[in-house]
C-alpha cells in the first residue's frame, strides 16, 4: 500500500463548523502527523494546516468530507511518489 505525505489547509469561516473539523481531524488520526491551527480573529476565521501521511483514497476521504461542509475551504498538496 503506498501512501503520499502532503500538507492540507483548511480555513474555517463560520464557527458553526469547527467542531465538526476538529472530530473529522480526530477520526483521520491515523493518517495525521502534525497539524497547526491558528485563530485569525480580526478577519473572523481560522486556518488550520495538517501534515498527512496516507494514501490517496484516505487522503482524498478526508479532503472530501471537509470540504462538503459549510464555510470550510479546503486545499491539499501531496507527494508525486
């Protein structure tokens, strides 16, 4: 099974969704490695950078399930190999 290291970043815009992000975080645990999150209260939102190590399918689940929810953008940059 081949996996791919890459970053993903999150920014959350409405608060309503935070809890959600951090439980989908906590369920992908597996395939986290470090992550960062950073509260930008002048602009009202948050952005989050995860490191992940997994392979594309479990990757993409994660960067799917996210980006389907409301005032969550999502973008992920992985390895080649």
């Amino acid at each position: 099974m081949n996996t791919r290291i890459g970053v993903v970043a999150i920014i959350i815009e409405e608060k309503e969704s935070v809890e959600i992000v951090n439980k989908l975080l906590s369920n992908y645990g597996n395939i986290i490695v470090g992550r960062m999150g950073v509260p930008y209260k002048e602009k009202n939102l948050s952005v989050i950078s995860v490191i992940v190590d997994g392979t594309t399918d479990e990757i993409g689940a994660l960067t799917g399930k996210l980006g389907r929810l409301s005032g969550v953008s999502v973008k992920s940059a992985l390895t080649q190999k």
